[in-house]
C-alpha cells in the first residue's frame, strides 16, 4: 500500500487548493459551463492540475486521466494496462452550493477494475481509501487509519442517494430492495457510506463518468462490498465511452468471480 501514502498526500494537496477557493465570497469569476452545461470552477482546475503533476512525478511510467484533462480517445488507451482514474472535484454543484459534501478522487485502474482507491473531503479533511486484498479505511485529521467495513444485510436496509440527481427509477428500485430508510448525500460520499456501514444500498440510474466512481468502487469492494451495472457484473473501466450504465452499489451481495 505505499502508492496510498502518495495519493493520499497528492489527495490532500488538491483538497486545500480546492477549500482556497471554496473561502471566496462570491463564485460567479472563477465558475464557467463546459460543453455539456455542468459547471467548471477555478478549484477544478487547480485540483486537477496538482494532482496530475504529482502521479506524473512519482509514476512517470502510470498513464493519468483525469476529467478535467484532455478528451483521450479510445485508440489511444485501449491498449493501457493500469492507469490513474481523477476526478478533481466530485460534485461541483454541492460545492457552489457550498454544503461541504464534496470530494478528491483517485484510482488505480489495472485492466478494467479499479484496484485501489482515495477519496478525500476536503472541508472536515477526512479520507477514505482502500486497496483489494488490503482492506478500506478512513482516517480523520490528525488521526490513524481506522480500518471500515460494509454492513452486510441488516434488517432495516439503509439507502443512500443523490441531492443532486434523483430519478423516478431509483425510487422504484428501493421499493423493489424493500428499502426502509433513505440519506440524501452529495458526490462520491455515498460509496464511503456504504463502505463504513452507515447505508448498505445505492442505485443510480442517472449518468455518471468512470471517474465519478472508479475511487468508491475500489473502496466499497475493498470493505466487502460490490458495484455491479446493469448487466449484473462488476461496475468495469477503459471502456470506448467513459459513461458508466446505470449501477447498484451494496454491502450485502457479491457478483460471480471475474
């Protein structure tokens, strides 16, 4: 697990880029719209660019891909065998929201499974992280590695979904899951809490990118649980299109081996 240490930091790093802008009184001169209407700050930006010039340093051998970088082409990675998976800044609306439920996030892809992951938040400053075979963790400022662990199947299944991007599918998929209780959570801050045992169950039927979960799956997965997409199989990457089917993300099932 030495290469967590150095995301861990690189994870960081970005965080307190991200929280200088974060202090500004007013957003509208450092926020724009990308091509597909999602908004872009100076914070995604800056995140993206301390992080890629920090793999780029350590892992020089390690292609990275990170959302806010340049389009890369399936010709051009079809063929990549790992690679570094970044999103800067996970929920930029919660961020111009400013209801702190935002995240750092990067992973390691080897094939087309995420097989280590980190996921910072930048305004409690507390990590996530897990590795296959390793096990997940979080740690708060300051503190250890506390080791976490998903909750497995409980009487009362706990789901947990977006502020951002509810959907009339994902009600009838909890209804389907019996369902008992809901938590409303911005950014890849629901896979942490399906990891630590605090929700066992996310759907989301909505589009996501690989970079949006690459580093939560590699962490539920390591706490024991498992993302699977529509076709039942694990959640997979480095696909010619990087948008991700609908999915499911538990702590009470597994899919077959792979």
């Amino acid at each position: 697990m030495a290469h967590l240490q150095i995301i861990k930091d690189l994870a960081v790093e970005a965080g307190q880029k991200i929280m200088e802008v974060y202090q500004l009184p007013d957003f509208s001169a450092v926020t724009e719209t990308k091509h597909d209407q999602s908004p872009l700050t100076v914070a995604d930006k800056a995140a993206h660019e301390v992080i890629v010039r920090g793999l780029t340093k350590h892992f020089p051998d390690i292609p990275v891909w990170s959302e806010e970088g340049r389009t890369l082409p399936y010709e051009e990675r079809r063929h990549w065998e790992r690679f570094w998976l970044v999103d800067p800044l996970d929920g930029t609306k919660e961020f111009l929201k400013r209801n702190g439920e935002f995240t750092v996030n990067i992973a390691l892809i080897e094939g087309t499974r995420p097989v280590s992951g980190v996921i910072y938040v930048p305004v409690t400053g507390v990590l996530y992280f897990g590795e296959r075979n390793a096990g997940a963790f979080t740690q708060l400022p300051g503190g250890e590695p506390r080791p976490i662990r998903v909750s497995g199947d409980t009487p009362e299944r706990i789901a947990v979904g977006s502020r951002s991007h509810a959907s009339p599918e994902e009600a009838a998929i909890l209804r389907e899951y019996r369902v008992t209780d809901h938590i409303a959570i911005g950014s890849s801050l629901k896979f942490c809490l399906i990891a630590e045992g605090k929700a066992n169950f996310y759907y989301r039927s909505g589009p996501t990118m690989e970079w949006d979960t690459a580093a939560g799956q590699a962490i539920v997965e390591a706490a024991g649980g498992c993302v699977t997409g529509s076709n039942g199989d694990y959640l997979t990457y480095n696909k010619p299109s990087p948008l991700n089917s609908s999915f499911i993300c538990t702590g009470f099932f597994s899919v077959r081996a792979q």
